[in-house]
C-alpha cells in the first residue's frame, strides 16, 4: 500500500478494545547472556532427552489417532508430583493441564469471565493477567501494590469489595517484583472475593519452586474457588514444552472442560511431560542451584549499592535509575555489554533472571561498571 498515509490497522475490522494495542513482547535478542525471560540456564539432561525420544517415539505410533483428551496419565503424574512436594493430597481429579498456564489461565477466564465480567490483579505484576483479559471480553482492573512491592491486605482487600471482581489474580512469588505473598493474605481477599459475590481466586505459582515460603496449594482444602496455577515452565527448565497446569475443586476441572478445545494436549506434549515427570529429583537439583544463585545475586547487588527486592522467584528485580527514562538507559547499558536483562515498565527497576554462575558473573561486571560510569 505504497504511498498511502493510513494503516492497515484502520481498516481493520478488529475488535474495539484490541486496536492499538501491542502483544506481548520480550526482545528475543542474539546475545551472550540472556537473562531475561525467567527462563531455566540449565538445558534438560542427556538421560533425560533420551527418555523423550523414547516416549515420543512411543506416541509417533499412534500419531493417526487424536491424543488422550482428559490427559488422564499426565494429571495422575502431576498429581503426585503436588502432593510429594507439598504434602498436601491432590489427585488427579484436582488438577487440569494446558499448554503452558497461560492456557490454563485463558481456560479460567473464558469460564469464570468474559464479557460483562471482570478481573482484578495487583500491579505490577504478570502483564498476561490484564491481556488475556482483555482478549477474553475481560474488563480488567489494576489493583494497589505497597512501594516496597508487597500487597498490603487492607488496601488490596478494600479494592476488592469496592469492584466486585469475577476473578481475583495472586501471583506469588510474584513477576516481576519477586515478592512472594503470604497465606493470610491470600485468605483474607478469598475471604473478602467471595463476601461481595461468589468469585474465583487464581493463585499464580509459576515460581513456586524457588521461594523460600511453601505452596498455598494446601489452601484448596474447602474453599471450591481458589485455584493454584503452576507450570514446568520454570523449575523444569521446560519452557519449550508448553505445559502448564492447575490444582483446585474438582467443579473447577469440569468447568474449564467446557472451553478447552478438543484434543488441546498433543500426544507429543503428554509424552515429553511424562518423561520430564520421571526426572523430576534431577530438575529440583537444578533449582537448589538456581535458589543459591538468586541470592547471591540479591547480596551482590545490595554489596554494588543498589536498591533490591527481596526475591522468592528465579530473578531478581533491582534499580533504581532515576531520571527520566533512567531504566531503560541503564537495559540498554547492559546490553552493550553483552547482557540482555528486562525492562518491565516498573519505573526506575531492571530485572535479571538467575543464570549460570557464569552468566550471573558476566552480569554483576556489567552492573558494576554502570555503577562506576553513574558516580
Ligand atoms: N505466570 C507467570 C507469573 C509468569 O511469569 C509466566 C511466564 N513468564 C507465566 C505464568 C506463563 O508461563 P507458561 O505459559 O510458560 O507456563
């Protein structure tokens, strides 16, 4: 359309509330470090690869039929591998998995939400929360977080009963702060989401494994609308997998069931979760690492001079870079030196995700030659 002033998109008969707006995005930059999108450093093990290969060929025989729709193999392991590590009992009724939790967490809007609803989560927090969202029909309200990062109860809970909300997000450890939430929290806007109308709260556990605190999955026990959202995403160091999964009232289950589209779990994917499943001590190795990693991270960036938010999660959120557009100058700092980090739009932060030993020493020398270049 050579010559043209007006846009494609202003001819677009798209949807009102998604004109403009842009996807979701972290630069996928070649560089030498990338510590950027909270993923695993640490490549799955050989024998572990091999076990793939192994399933996966098992699943390739019977590729010409549609895959075990309900995933019951699948979120029997899964199942075992929540009550294992939280002593918690769930069985495979309890639990429900998709491609990736973001999957799952559009499967919950899509039931519990959608036009003429809305969603409320605590910002800053996991951008997706808002968009998926909106890209359900979804209002969505940015509710109140503390200046150190933390939700205060009372203010969090008051904006609770002031909107009324459908669906409640409680992301912890929380992206891409760090913060981890704690359980009375957590009840008290349960509490305060059912008070106004019965409504769904989804807790966010995508880092769970790395938290010093323990799962809020126990909190399941007689409260039918509190989900625990989790993924191998992360402590499984499986983001190119695509598996995510939830923990709550069988009702819940059978609700998303009604939105999933049919056969949404290739055979491919239960496969290669299955095998990951077997391996499971092995990847919890890696994520004690990763624990040590983060916080000496933490301990190194306080020992430079700046300012660092506790961290429960495989990343750390630090600044701060005052003056105007003081973050970003400061990412793209890093990055000449071969670092790439994120800049999440939380003004005057950075955050870093734990890499390596190696990779995490590439970035404290390029935070402390900022430091040096900023006095
Ligand atoms: N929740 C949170 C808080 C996240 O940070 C992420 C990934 N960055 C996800 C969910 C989605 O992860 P996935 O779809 O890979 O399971």
């Amino acid at each position: 359309d050579i010559g043209s002033t007006t846009s494609p998109w202003d001819e677009l008969p798209i949807r009102d509330e998604l004109r403009g707006k842009s996807p979701y995005g972290a630069p996928q930059l070649d560089v030498p470090v990338r510590l950027n999108t909270n993923e695993n450093p640490y490549p799955l093990p050989e024998p572990l690869v091999e076990r793939i290969a192994e399933r996966v060929r098992e699943a390739a025989r019977g590729l010409n039929r549609y895959p075990d729709r309900d995933a019951v193999e699948l979120r029997t392991e899964l199942a075992r591998y929540l009550t294992r590590t939280t002593g918690h009992e769930v069985v495979r009724e309890n639990v429900w998995a998709a491609n990736g939790s973001n999957e799952v967490i559009q499967q919950l809007l899509q039931a519990f939400a959608g036009p003429g609803r809305i969603a409320i989560g605590f910002e800053p927090s996991y951008s997706m929360h808002g968009l998926i969202s909106r890209g359900t029909g979804t209002g969505w309200i940015s509710g109140p977080r503390g200046d150190d990062f933390t939700i205060d109860t009372a203010t969090a809970t008051a904006a609770v009963a002031e909107h009324r909300p459908d669906v409640v997000f409680i992301t912890s450890p929380n992206n891409p702060t760090g913060t981890a939430v704690a359980a009375e929290t957590v009840l008290a806007l349960y509490e305060a989401a059912q008070a106004a109308k019965p409504s769904l709260v989804v807790v966010d556990e995508a880092y769970v494994e790395f938290s010093h605190r323990p799962s809020l999955l126990p909190l399941i026990e007689g409260r039918p609308n509190l989900v625990i959202s989790r993924t191998m995403s992360k402590a499984f160091g499986a983001a190119g997998l695509r598996l995510g999964y939830l923990a709550a009232h069988p009702a819940v289950v059978d609700a998303v069931q009604l939105v999933r589209l049919p056969y949404h779990l290739s055979a491919v994917t239960q496969a290669t979760a299955l095998a990951a499943l077997e391996h499971t001590d092995t990847l919890l190795g890696y994520v004690e690492q990763l624990k040590t990693e983060r916080d000496r991270l933490v301990t190194e960036l306080r020992a430079i001079g700046y300012e660092v938010t506790d961290s429960d999660a495989n990343f750390v959120q630090f600044g701060r870079f005052d003056g105007e557009d003081g973050a970003h100058k400061a990412w793209q700092r890093i990055l000449d030196q071969g670092v790439l980090v994120r800049d999440n739009g939380v003004p005057g932060r950075l955050r870093v995700t734990a890499g390596t030993p190696e990779e995490n020493d590439a970035f404290l020398d390029a935070v402390r030659a900022l430091k040096k270049e900023q006095h």
